[in-house]
C-alpha cells in the first residue's frame, strides 16, 4: 500500500462523507422505512467525533450500494492527502472553456505530452520569444548608436 491508513482521519472523512449524501438526499442506510432510516442517520450524527461508534454504525447499518462508493472516495482522499504533503505532488486545477481545453489535449497529443507538460512547454516558449525579442531591439539600438 503507498499511503498510511490513519484510523481516525479516515473515519472523520467517512462521516463527513455519509452526512454529505444524506443532506443531498440520498439514502445511506439500508432500511427502506423512512422513520427507521432517519433514526439510524440521527444516530450517525450524534456520534461525530466517536470513530469506534461511526465504524460500528457502518458496519451495521450503511447501504450495501454505498459499500464500494465509500470505499473508493476515502481512497482518493487519502491520495489527495499524502500528495498535498509534497509541493511537486500537490494538485491544482484551473477552470478551462471547452474549446480551449480541446485546443490544447489536441495539441498536447500531437506533442506527445501531458497536460502540464504542454503548459509549461508553452510557457517556456514565450518566455525565450521575449528575451529574444528583448536582445533583438538592445543590438537595433546599439547598431543605431554605431551608424549616428
């Protein structure tokens, strides 16, 4: 396994992550009766900060259709945790009009390179295009100078 499993932290996120789906209106238990289920999701809030009692409460009562989805967010945010430790493995996003995003996956494709590798190719690009521009009018200036 790559990333440390931390009891605790783990369990806070599964909380946060059934209280979640249930204000959004999904049923995190597996009883179909309305009541019975509130009961079960009540009991769920009350033990916030008890992780012992959460994992039980999962154990007994969580939606046979919420077992593998539970599963997979706390593993990507486990990911995102440990990755965010280091600055090189920490993500970012930007948000990208479509046609732009599909402007350069075309373009990066065609380079053979990733997203960010495209980006900062590009970024490099200019950046030699503006000192290049920049030597170019220091030596018409010096050249002007030697023809007065």
């Amino acid at each position: 396994m790559k990333y440390q499993k931390l009891e605790n932290q783990e369990t806070q996120w599964k909380w946060l992550y059934l209280t979640k789906k249930h204000r959004d209106g999904e049923n995190i238990t597996r009883y179909q009766e309305k009541s019975l289920a509130e009961d079960k999701v009540i009991a769920l809030i009350a033990c916030k900060n008890q992780p012992e009692q959460i994992e039980a409460w999962i154990a007994d009562h969580l939606s046979e259709h919420l077992v593998i989805k539970l599963d997979q967010a706390i593993r990507a945010r486990r990911k995102r945790f440990f990755n965010a430790e280091k600055q090189h493995t920490k993500k970012k996003s930007i948000d990208l009009e479509y046609v732009v995003w599909q402007r350069l996956s075309k373009y990066s494709r065609k380079m053979g390179m990733t997203l960010s590798q495209t980006i900062m190719y590009m970024i490099d690009e200019r950046e030699n295009k503006a000192q290049y521009e920049k030597k170019m009018s220091v030596m018409k200036a010096s050249l002007k100078d030697l023809l007065k």
